[in-house]
C-alpha cells in the first residue's frame, strides 16, 4: 500500500491547505478517479463522478477510496481517470464527439430528444484508436469572457461557466479547425476540487465529491489558491500539431476544409418574389411575410418558371425598390430594415416595435424630402470563439444559437461613417435550392412550397463557392459621414408607431460642444410626520410616498425635505449580502453576483453604513462601493458604468463589481463618478435619475443611453468627483480622475431644456437657490416632525434606524418653528 500511495502522491492527486497561497510556483495536478460500487455482486467500475454510476449502485469519491480502501483493489480507480469511458454527443451537428458533459453538445440546446450518450467505452479523456484506424480523442467546451475575449478557458461543463459569460461548444472547432492544438483537450481542462478538513482532490464537479465533502469551483478554486492549477489530467498524448481528419461523415465535412479550386468565387445577389391575387394584381415581395391578406406568395424560381409572359415577372430584378420594414422603438432611431431581430427594441418589449412594408424604406438608400436618405442597415452575428468572424445577416435567426447578436442602433451611437453599417452590400444570404437549382433568398420565406431553403451559413459550407449577397452595390460612399437626425421633441407620451422614419441625415458632422456634467438629485419618502432623502421610490418604507426632486423644487422649497436636493451623497443604499460579493456596497441587486446564484436574500437595502461613494469608518476600515459595467460585444473596449443592470442592453454583457474586482487593475473600476445614468423628463425638464422610479408620475424616464442620444452635451452621473477619495481593493489612493467639476461648483440640481441647439439643442439652467442651502450636513437629514411639538425618539418609528433625533418641529397651530409655511398633509400627500 505505501508504495502505491506514493505513486498517487507523485501524481499529484491530492494536496492540502497548508500550501502557501501566496507561492510564486504553480502546482499542477490532475483529476482523481471515484468508483461505482455494487456492495451485493462484489463489483465496481471506475467513474468520475455519481451520475456514472447505475441504478443500483453507489458511488465512492476519490478522497473517500483514498481514505477506507487502502487494501481493496478498487483503490486503482485513483489512477485510472484517463480510462474511464465518458459520454458521446449523438446529435449531427455535433459530429459524434466525445466528451464529458451534455453541456458540451450543441444539439442538447436545440432539442429534448436524445442528444447526449454517457459511458461510451470508446470514448475517454485520452486519445483511443479505433478499429478502422481512426482515433477518438475527448473534447470540452470553452467559457469566454466577452469583456476581455482573451480571458478565456476550458472548462468541464457549462455549469462551471459564469453566467455572463459566453459558451462555446467544441463542435465549434470540427467545422472551423483542423489542428488538435485548437480543442479543449483534457490537459487544457480547469477543474475544481472536493475538500474535507483541509485536504483537496481534484475533481470535475460536485458529483465527484462524498456527501461529507465541499465541492470548489474551477474559477473559485483558482481565485482562493492562485498556485495551485487542477488539471482534468496532465498530458495529451496526441501532438499538438497533429492536423485532423473527421471521419464519419462524407469529406465535405472535413474540419478545415477548403473549397476545390474553381476560379473566383461567384456573388449572386437576392431575386424578388411577387404577391398576387386572383385579380391578377401583384406586389413585389421578398417573402412571403410581406403579402397582405387575400394574396399569395410567388417565390423567384417560381415566377422565372411559370410567370415569364406576365408583368410580375419583373419583379426578378427589383429587390433594391421593394419596401422594407422599419423599427419603431426610441431606441432604434427609426432604423429601416428587413426583420424585427434587428429592432433592439423588439428584444425588450411585446409592444408593436417593428412595422412591415414601409414605403420610405427599402435595401438601398432613399432620398427624403428635407434632403435626408433613409438607408437599411442589419444584423451583426459574432463568433466569441473568433471575434474577426463576424457575419452581417438578414435576421437573427440566420445567427447560431451560441454566437453573439448585434443590433444594427448600435452603430448609431458608436461610429460615423456608412462603411461600419451592415448595409445590403454586405448582409450574406442562404437560397431556395430545387434539384440542382439554386436562387438567392432571405430567408425559408422566400422559398415555394416544393423548394427547400439553404440558410447563409450552410451555403457558404458547400463544395462549390457560392456567394449570396441582398445586393450587389450600395450606393452611398463609403466614406460618408453620418448625423442621426433626430425628430422635434414630442409629448411626453409613450412613441406611437410612424409612418415615415427617423432618417439617417447625410450631413456632415457637427463639431463638438462642450459637455456639462451633473450630479443625480434625490428626492424624500414623506409621511404625514417624517420624512428621509432617497434616490428612489423603492427605499420607501411601507406608509411612505416617495416625492420626486422635481415635486420637491415644486412643492415643497418651505419645508426641510427641500434638503434633500442637496443630500444625494448622503443617501444610504444597498449591500450585498452573500459572500461571493465580499460585502461591496451598490444601488441595485442586479450589481450583486450572489443574486445569480441564489434565490434567496443576496441585497439588503437601506444599509445606513453605505452610501453612493465609498466611506470610511471611525477603525479606519472601508466601506467600499461598486456598479456593474456594461460590455457591448461590438465595442468592448468602450464599457459603461451604470447603475443597474437595466439600464445594460440584452445583447450586452453585464458584469458585476465582485466580478471587476477579481480581474481588474487598479483604477479600473466603477465608482460613482464613472456611473452613467439616466433622468426624469416633464416638459421640457430634465433631472438627473437613477431609474424610473425615482420620477413622479407626471414625469417620463429617459434611460442614460437615450439620454445621450437626445441631449450629447449632457452628461448624467451618479457623482461629479470623488470627496474624499477613498480607493477601492488594489486602488490606490489618488485624486479622482474624474474631469466634472467639485461639488462646490455645482449648483445646479435640474436641468431644463429650453430651445434646440445642435441636433436636440439643449440648454441648461440652474435652480436658483440661496448659497446656504447649497450643502447640508448629514445630520440633518431624516428629520422627523412631531405634530404634538414634542421630540421623538429614534424608536418611535419602523424606519428610525435609518433617522436621526429630530431637531425640527410643529407647533399646536400646524406652524414650524423657524419657518414661516404651514406644513399641511395636503402639502405632503
């Protein structure tokens, strides 16, 4: 027994907390194998975790062979974790590959059907030879970070992936690769480890570990002991550059394929259908989606077949004049296009977002009459795995399920000439083939009933070099330069649907103004006794009614609740309570990574010891405040600091501080006065906002994004400067690098837009109020107002936790003292 114990040893299955975690060599070790054991026939199989084992028989981890079975022949499960046979994907698209987890399969997430095969003896974490000479290696999946697309690792299965990160399945490298050194091999494969009273063994999941054991994530586990590396085993045996040859399926499917030379590849470009009814009229279409009721939809092959001698017939040839669709949200500026999928708005809302058939629309540009061009611009489908391999297409669904959908508003706001769109010139199609016949098309929509529809990206896959495009030429320079024009300001109401767009104005652009920064104001939860600042409704207590910072200005200047414009800096917020977010201080629950993993409480609001910037306490420790960080996968090195998650896009990545505070450098992360937000809009005012909640009801939320879109010379913070600056973990203490100006010389708290200027013209005016109201100290705030004129003790209310003692007061007559207005529950209420 010891000389085999010493064996495992060398193999660096199991290690210890003793290990200095700050060691400046990394350990490797590899995966220890379990056992399935039937106590009432005598046997055991090797396996590497519970879900292996059958019916009938239990499962004993590695730690726990290592612990009792020290004299059973089992014992050699330990070492035999490169022999255990593993699963088999069984869907087509995955190619029959070995692996270990059903995550791993592509098909597991387009199907309930069968997709995934477990104890494939001709599968294993090594290379196995096959009888007909192949060799069946295991491959694993591969977690991106889409903030920083060269963090990325080999992983088990998706379970050990942070949710918002990016999966790829490895069948993504049989279509797209042909050396093994590009495959998640199981040397490449991060795994976790099953701990008890401080021995570790490495493992691929919790299901690897006894009932008395911890598991340990990969990621956590690399985060708590940096010098130690789980591996789920230490060496490939097949040369890294070894070059693949797929075999079981015909050569067509060779990973790394390259077509037969033919020549030049051949562009071929949409052909219109038509709409017909039985009136002989006809409308051109380019599927069928587009005819009205009462007509039928005659696909391009179909009319170059049967519709020669009739006037439809010229429909073949224009597909650039037939109307298109356009998106009707505020977010999508107006933007003409072909499908809803690139409506972002249509992504966030089952409101009407998307009109079909607009005449003002169509693939190619269109002269408007206030000398703007509408133009149609698509869908951006990025590969995490390669992020250069991006495709402009007609629609999402045209996108594989595990790449990245771009919608085309995010141009608007990020680039200024036409040749960063994915205009029509660029957008690959698929084709309605029958028999040997092939017709460009956008989608199956376009195709007859008797004609099957081959999608963009199959297209490109074939033997023969066929290259569909919406059109051949665009006709706009490609060095344009572009200005969003924008509509004249509306009501306040929510946008109705139009009949004409938004346009793109070919102009050049304006130069640049200057841009005023601005602090968020905050308003009061008031009762007929008492009042406290907040920032939004939501920090109300029950019995409160929160009052907006414009119905404070308004409403209520003679009252001592008019403090609370001032108090934004003062107004407690929220803590993250499970342990994976350390603690941090924030706004919103989405900025809390437990709230992920959990159902169960992970935020507590109104926590008195956490404001909006970080604070110090009286043993010198710290506070420490943190916001989620907005990554748009187009533009990933221009982040956004926001205060919730809802204000980041559905095709962005959202990530929390915890998840910054592990993997940033010092002065990377996102500190009140780097957090954009939005603002309460009435009229022509605009007030720096949080969140829809913290407006009133006469009042419409703008969204930080929007905000910047209608009003570029405004720019909304959480905070103008850091005072005093107090550095998070791995920051230094430095002055704050914000560029807005120092709460001294921010006298403003409301913005009003008054006149057009530039594209939206926003000029800006300030609150005139005295000096001495300009800063008020933090014990003035939660006052509370007894109607008996006595004073009331902190215990009087449910809220007194978060108040003060009360310094200010009401006489028998209703009259405050010091102050000259009658503070009536019609004023409050």
């Amino acid at each position: 027994f010891s000389t085999r114990l010493f064996s495992y040893i060398d193999k660096k299955f199991f290690f210890t907390m003793s290990m200095p975690a700050n060691a400046a060599s990394v350990t490797g070790y590899s995966v220890g194998g379990g056992a399935c054991v039937n106590a009432a026939a005598g046997e055991y199989v090797c396996a590497l975790e519970k879900t292996q084992c059958a019916d009938g028989w239990n499962f004993i981890s590695a730690m726990e062979l290592e612990d009792k079975y020290a004299n059973n022949p089992i014992l050699q499960c330990l070492d035999d974790a490169n022999i255990i046979p593993i699963g088999k994907c069984t869907q087509e698209k995955d190619k029959e590959i070995c692996t270990g987890h059903m995550s791993n399969c592509e098909g597991c997430f387009e199907t309930s059907d069968i997709c995934f095969q477990p104890n494939v003896d001709s599968c294993g974490l090594q290379p196995k030879d096959q009888a007909d000479g192949s060799i069946n290696f295991a491959s694993f999946g591969l977690c991106v970070n889409p903030a920083y697309t060269d963090r990325k690792h080999c992983l088990w299965s998706r379970d050990e992936c942070p949710e918002g990160d990016v999966w790829v399945t490895p069948n993504t490298w049989v279509k797209d690769s042909a050396l093994v050194d590009d495959f998640c091999t199981c040397d490449k494969v991060q795994v976790g480890a099953c701990y008890k009273d401080a021995n570790f063994v490495c493992a691929v999941s919790a299901d690897s570990c006894g009932d008395a054991q911890q598991y340990i994530g990969a990621k956590d586990l690399t985060e708590q002991y940096p010098n130690i590396d789980c591996r789920l085993c230490k060496e490939f045996s097949i040369p890294k550059d070894a070059t693949l040859n797929y075999v079981g399926a015909s050569s067509a499917d060779s990973p790394g394929r390259q077509p037969q030379p033919v020549g030049e590849v051949t562009k071929y470009i949409v052909a219109g259908g038509a709409c017909v009814n039985d009136d002989q009229r006809y409308v051109c279409a380019l599927e069928k989606t587009q005819c009205s009721d009462g007509f039928d939809f005659i696909s391009a092959m179909l009319l170059q077949e049967k519709y020669r001698e009739s006037p439809a017939i010229q429909c073949l040839n224009e597909a650039d004049i037939v109307p298109v669709g356009q998106c009707l949200q505020d977010r999508d500026k107006g933007i003409c296009t072909g499908h809803m999928s690139n409506c972002e708005g249509c992504l966030e809302t089952s409101d009407a977002c998307f009109q079909m058939n607009v005449e003002s629309c169509s693939i190619q540009p269109q002269n408007n009459a206030d000398g703007s061009i509408n133009f149609a611009t698509f869908g951006l489908c990025i590969n995490p795995a390669y992020p250069d391999r991006k495709h402009c297409l007609w629609s999402r669904n045209e996108c594989p399920q595990d790449n990245v959908w771009v919608t085309p508003n995010a141009w608007l706001t990020d680039t200024t000439t036409v040749d960063e769109f994915c205009t029509c010139d660029k957008v690959q199609l698929g084709a309605c083939r029958k028999g040997d016949s092939f017709m460009c098309a956008v989608s199956g929509d376009a195709c007859d009933a008797d004609e099957e529809y081959v999608g963009a990206k199959t297209l490109t896959e074939l033997d023969y070099p066929i290259d569909c495009r919406l059109c051949k030429d665009f006709a706009i320079p490609k060095d344009t330069i572009l200005s969003v024009k924008y509509p004249q300001p509306a009501p306040v109401a929510p946008p109705k649907p139009v009949s004409t767009p938004a346009a793109v104005a070919i102009t050049p652009s304006p130069s640049q103004g200057m841009v005023a920064t601005y602090g968020v104001v905050a308003g009061a939860c008031i009762n007929q006794f008492e009042y406290w600042c907040a920032l939004e409704a939501t920090q109300c207590a029950e019995g409160y009614e929160f009052v907006s910072a414009r119905m404070l200005q308004q409403n209520y200047r003679q009252t001592p609740a008019i403090n609370c414009l001032d108090q934004a800096k003062n107004v407690p917020v929220g803590q993250c309570t499970r342990g994976s977010d350390n603690g941090i201080c924030t706004g919103h629950m989405s900025n809390c990574q437990g709230c992920y993993e959990t159902s169960g409480v992970c935020f507590e609001p109104n926590n008195a010891v956490c404001k909006i910037e970080a604070t110090q306490n009286q043993d010198g420790s710290i506070n420490h405040v943190g916001y989620g960080l907005c990554v748009n996968t187009l533009s990933p090195n221009d982040p956004k600091c926001l205060w919730s998650a809802n204000e980041c896009a559905t095709t962005s990545t959202w990530l929390t501080p915890s998840r910054r505070l592990q993997a940033s450098f010092e002065n990377d992360q996102c500190t009140c006065d780097k957090v954009l937000i939005g603002a309460c809009r009435s009229g022509t005012n605009l007030i720096c906002a949080v969140s829809p909640d913290a407006c009133d009801k006469d009042s419409v939320y703008v969204s930080s994004k929007e905000l910047r879109d209608i009003a570029p010379s405004i720019d909304c913070r959480l905070c103008t400067s850091l005072d005093p600056p107090i550095p998070l973990p791995g920051q230094k203490t430095e002055e704050s690098e914000s560029s807005g100006p120092d709460d001294g010389a921010i006298a403003t708290t409301v913005i009003f837009v008054v006149a057009l200027l530039s594209m939206m013209g926003v000029v800006l005016w300030s609150i005139e109020r005295k000096r001495s109201r300009a800063v008020r100290s933090a014990d003035q705030e939660g006052m509370i107002i007894n109607p008996d004129g006595g004073s009331i003790n902190s215990s009087a209310s449910s809220v007194s936790s978060m108040v003060t003692t009360p310094t200010i007061t009401v006489t028998s007559d209703g009259t405050l003292n010091g102050d000259t207005k009658n503070l009536s529950p019609a004023e409050i209420n």
